[in-house]
C-alpha cells in the first residue's frame, strides 16, 4: 500500500496537470497561465513537503536563469507588459519541469499515462470533424486544431505521441497501433507541413535507437494504411476539409468521415494482431535498401528544384499561403524569412540584452515593408530569444534546451520514447510559435524534468516547507496580478463611452496591479476624457508613452489628442511622425499629412506642451 501511495500520488498530480494544459491551455493566449502555474506551485509544495527535493535540479539550472533573465530585465524593454507574460509563461514551464522530477524513476508510468491522455487528445479533436458540434469554428477554416486551439501546435503534440505509440505497440500491441494511426490521420488534417517533417524525423530517430525497428516497422504498416485511406476519404469530403462550409455539409461529411474512420480504425486494429517480422539480416538489409532508395530519390529531386524552392522561400513580397490542404505542394516560408530578417536587425540594435521579451511585434511594424506580414513572433525560438533578449537570452535558452537533452538521454524503451519529446518541441519550434502555447510546451518540460531528475531521498525541514509556502504564494501573486488586471481592463472597455465613472475606477485597479500596460493607461484616458477630465487625460496619455516609448498606439493616440482635443497641430505632428516612425504601414496615419499641411499653412498656433 506504501509503495502504491509513492507511485501513484506524484504520477496523478503530474498527469493532472498534463491533462489540464493540452485540453485546457487557453491557446496562445495568457488566460490560463496564473491556474495552471498556481497549480504547479501548488503540486511542488505539497510533493515537495511529502517526498522531499528529488536530486539532479542542476539540469535545470539554466531554465531558471533563463527565466530570471526575463524577469529581472522588464525595465529595460520596449514593452514591458508583455515581458512581464513571457517572465510569468517561462516560470509555468519550470514549475512544470519541477512537477517532473518528483517522477523521476516512473519514466515508463508516465508514458503510459501520457499515452492515454495523448490519445484523449486525439479522439477530441478528430470528433470535432464527425460531431460540428463539437467545434463549430471548422465550417470558417478546416485545419483540425481543436482542443489546442492552433494547428500546427495540435500537430507537435502528434509529432510527441508518435515515438510513444511506437514504444507502446512494442508491449501492447493494439492500443499502440490505435495511437499512432490515430495521430497520423490527425497530423494530415492540420495541414501542418513542419509537423509532418519533425513527425518522420523522430519516427527515424526512434526506428534507429530503439532496437525495435522490426516492431516499429510493422506497427507503422498496420497503423500507416488504413491511415493513409482515412485521410484519402476525408480529403474528397468538402466538409471536413474544405474552409466556408455550411453547417448541413458538416454534418453530412461528418458522419461519412466518422463510418470510415471507425472502420480504418477497426483494420489498423485488426493488422496490429499480426506478428511483426523478425529483424533478420536480410530484412534489416532490405529495410536499409529502402531508406537508400528514397534518400538518394530525395536528393535528386531536391538538386533539381533547390534554387526555385529557396526562392520561394525567400520571397519577401508573396501572398499568404492558404489554409486549404493544397498547402502541402507550396513550399512558401509563409513571411517567416521576413520576419527572421526583421529579427536580425533588432538585436543589431540591441545586441545584448534584446528589445524585451515577446515584444517582437513592434519590432515587426517598424521594418516591415508591406501591409501582408502582420505578426506577433517571428515563428523561430532561437532568432526570438536572440533579438528580444539578446545574446544572454539566445545563450541560456540554448543551455536549456543543450542541458535538458543531454541528461534526459536516457536506455531504449520509455524513456527513449519520452527523451524525444524535447528535441521534437525544439525542432518544430525552428519554425513556429509552440513557446506560446501551454498546451505543448508544459507537458514536454514536465516530461524533461522526470528524465533528468532522481528520486528525492528525504523529507525537508518544517523550515523548508515553511519558506517554500510563501515562494509559492509570491508566485500565485505575480501570475494573478496579470490575469486580474487584464479582466478588469476588459471589464472597463465595456463600460468606455458612457461616461460611467465605474470605468476609471476599475482601469485604476487595474493600473495598480499592472503599471506597465500601456493598453489600460489608455483605456482610462479615454475614460477620463468622457468624464471631461481633460488634464488626467492628456497627462496618461503622456504617461503612457513614458512607459513604452515603442508603443504606435500611445503616440497616436496623444498625436490624436494634440490635434483634435487641444487644437496643438504641431505638437500632434510631432507625435504622428514618431508614430509613424514606428509603423509605417499604418493606414490611419494619413492624418500626418494632414497635419503638416496646417502646419506648413502657418495658421496653427505653435502651442507648448
């Protein structure tokens, strides 16, 4: 009974928390950060007070330099707010890699338990096709992305499912093949071209370390044919893979879908009772012949039209690429070299210490040169880290990731098959935004944590669990502060042009608990103009750019203020062309020309500020 009760309780907590971020991780967005880091917190305190400090947290030593980088450099960014998430984001994930090392030990548990959840995950997004009720969004863009909320994230979690549904078939047979033909088919209807490359590069990688390349070869036939048929199917079916589709045709394609995928289902099931081939000699040497057939074939094709696809990927003025499965045949970076390029000129500018964490935005509207390539981030972790925190931050997110790898590597079987869930997040985020999404990354890095961790020897001080209860309440606190700020914010947004004195009121606490938002200094401007508070007004505004000099959106609005409320066009001139400066592609600014021709009129008065 003890030893169930050491087991299972880390493993629940650890599974829970898991559960809670792939099917509940808010997307890219902030939401869900403060519960599930409190969560996290929550789980260390209470493993940590039972069981002890498990050994080997020097593997995470820089995680949390990373993540104390991010923090203590708030001041120095060009949008300190959002540093503040991504300080809040990199402390869940090390919470999360924390939680792992209370399993360490366990690694085949919790690939086991991971294999269930994973397969949840998979069931509740191909429903989504079978049942538009269940994902209504579908009949606007077909790309399978739910419960993840984004594509190409939903298909990394695939990419992580597949070396574990091989591991899994090695023992039980039927539900590993189940697994794996069911992630295959769920990757194809992401459209998701990275996660189709990183998905056949750890299928490789497990094929050639696991001494199992027999069982993995035949786990894929069984699991890869009926796939391959499903997703046939599904791609003559309008309404599962077509985008603007009517709610009738959904449901009417829906069910066809669901028919044939439980029948592929019951054939992947069916040739998964088959025994694998034994690995002899001369299957190895045929299985190797093949490999050298379709490399060779590879190379071919790629020497032949290498320089039309580097021109295509290069290409700074292509239109966006669409949504629809004929993705697969265009071979566009989809404005990535763009934004790559935009991020190499930031850290030019600020090589050391970067322009603040997730604060690429402003630097994508100051260099971009078109109207097309709007972007939060630039779709690469390294050149992310690189120019907004710099050449310390670009250092220590590769630690991380350096250190993580080379101690977690661990003997074939389980651990293997959860060692290459890192390396599949690190490659995929190359190429795209799965920092973003909790729902990815905090798993991989509580998979990380069991793998370089050892079991905790004994229990800590009362002391110790004393201290380790305020750190975890000092951590709700900074993860609530955001979230709270945030919902009061949005709560005083529905009440602005009402002149409801409620709104202000709300904006100051929200302003109290989150000074850097630029977003709620101006909300209670404008607030504050309703309620004909012109001075509080013009001095937020001027506050606001104070706090975020980079902010478009504070110098347009006091241009705007400076123009229309205090009649001063050239100090709004002055305040458009910084505006301007900082986003040249925005329409709105016309109204600069404007101004400069009262201006240069000579009419205007040469007011002060």
């Amino acid at each position: 009974m003890r030893a169930t009760r050491e087991l299972v309780s880390p493993l629940a907590l650890a599974l829970a928390l898991a559960t809670a971020a792939m099917f509940f991780g808010g997307g890219a967005s902030t939401s869900s950060l403060p519960w599930l880091g409190t969560a996290a917190a929550l789980a260390v305190l209470v493993l940590f007070a039972w069981r002890g400090l498990p050994g080997g947290l020097t593997a995470l030593a820089p995680f949390a330099l990373l993540a104390i980088w991010v923090a203590v450099s708030i001041e120095g960014s060009i949008e300190p707010d959002r540093r503040w998430d991504y300080a809040n984001r990199a402390l869940v994930y090390l919470l999360f890699a924390v939680v792992g090392t209370f399993v360490a030990g366990h690694t085949k548990d919790l690939m086991v338990g991971l294999a269930a959840v994973l397969g949840a995950v998979c069931v509740w997004a191909l429903a989504g096709k079978v049942v538009p009720a269940l994902y209504e969004d579908y009949g606007r863009i077909a790309r399978l992305r739910g419960p993840v909320g984004y594509w190409n994230s939903l298909a990394l979690l695939g990419d992580i499912a597949l070396p574990i549904a091989l591991c899994l078939a090695t023992r039980w047979r039927v539900p590993g093949v189940l697994l794996l033909y069911g992630w295959i088919v769920a990757i194809g209807l992401t459209y998701s071209r990275g996660g189709v490359v990183v998905g056949v590069i750890v299928v490789a990688a497990w094929v050639v370390l696991s001494r199992a390349w027999a069982d993995a070869l035949g786990a894929l036939v069984a699991a890869g044919i009926p796939a391959a048929g499903a997703l046939a199917v599904a791609f003559t079916l309008a309404g599962v893979t077509d985008d603007a589709q009517t709610h009738t045709t959904r449901v009417h394609d829906g069910i066809l879908f669901g028919v044939v995928l439980l029948l592929d289902a019951a054939i992947a099931a069916a040739l998964a009772r088959f025994e694998p081939p034994a690995p002899t000699e001369a299957l190895r040497k045929g299985a190797l012949a093949l490999v050298a057939v379709v490399a060779a074939a590879a190379i071919v094709v790629g020497a032949l039209h290498a320089h039309s696809w580097w021109n295509s990927f290069t290409s700074t003025n292509a239109a966006e690429i669409s949504n629809s499965k004929d993705r697969f045949a265009d071979l566009g970076s989809n404005h990535r070299w763009s934004w790559w390029t935009q991020a190499g000129k930031a850290f030019e500018a600020h090589p050391f210490a970067g322009t603040g964490a997730g604060s690429f935005h402003y630097t994508n509207l100051r260099y971009r040169t078109t109207v097309l390539d709007v972007t939060q981030e630039p779709h690469d972790l390294p050149l992310q880290f690189l120019s907004e925190t710099g050449i310390v931050g670009l250092v220590l997110l590769l630690a991380t990731f350096g250190w993580l790898i080379a101690v977690g590597r661990r003997r074939p079987g389980p651990q293997l098959a959860l060692a290459l869930a890192l390396p599949a997040f690190f490659l995929h985020a190359l190429l795209d935004i799965d920092w973003d999404f909790a729902a990815v990354a905090a798993p991989v890095f509580l998979i990380a944590g069991a793998l370089v961790a050892r079991p905790a020897v004994r229990r800590p001080s009362f002391f110790a669990v004393l201290s380790s209860s305020g750190l975890a309440f000092a951590i709700a606190a900074s993860l609530f502060s955001v979230w709270l700020s945030d919902r009061w914010t949005g709560e005083a947004e529905g009440l602005l042009g009402t002149n409801n004195p409620k709104a202000v009121q709300l904006l100051d606490r929200a302003r109290s608990l989150d000074p850097l938002s630029v977003q709620t200094i101006l909300d209670e401007s404008t607030a504050k103009q309703a309620l004909g508070n012109r001075s509080d007004a013009y001095a937020l505004l001027k506050k606001a750019t104070d706090v975020q000099p980079e902010s478009e959106d504070a110098w347009y609005a006091l241009g705007l203020f400076n123009y229309q409320t205090r009649n001063c066009a050239y100090l709004a001139l002055s305040n458009f062309e910084r505006a301007y400066e900082l986003n040249s592609q925005d329409p709105s600014l016309v109204i600069k020309d404007k101004v400069l021709a009262l201006v240069n009129s000579g009419t205007e008065p040469n007011c002060t500020a």
